[in-house]
C-alpha cells in the first residue's frame, strides 16, 4: 500500500455523500421476481429518480400571498 492515502482519509459522512448523488441526481432502477418450479408468481420493477430541488423556485401547491 506504498503511496496509497490512509483509509480514514476516504471515509465521508453520509450527509456528504447524499448530498453529492443529489447535486447531480440518482437514478435507481431493478426487477425483482418471485419464482416457483419455473412460474413466475410476482414481479416487481422498479424505476426512480431522485434528484435536489432548488430552494429558489417557488411552489406550484403555495397559494399566492402565503
């Protein structure tokens, strides 16, 4: 490990690391299947997006004058 940095060194918090993904946006996708003897009983895909919002812009729900 001659030049390598120390692990303490790469270790970041995990509101660090949140808020790195949310910078730049997180797609998270899988499929999970349940199967017995060949038969698939359930399947369950999921896809999502997970993105920051900036503070700046206002609401489309936040009635005018509140």
């Amino acid at each position: 490990m001659t030049g390598d940095r120390p692990l303490s060194a790469e270790r970041l918090s995990l509101v660090d690391l949140l808020d790195r993904l949310l910078a730049g946006g997180v797609v998270i996708a899988g499929d999970i299947t349940l199967r017995i003897a060949d038969v698939d009983l359930v399947r369950v895909n999921l896809r999502a997006l997970i993105g920051s919002v900036d503070a700046r812009l206002s609401s489309p729900w936040e009635e005018n004058g509140t």
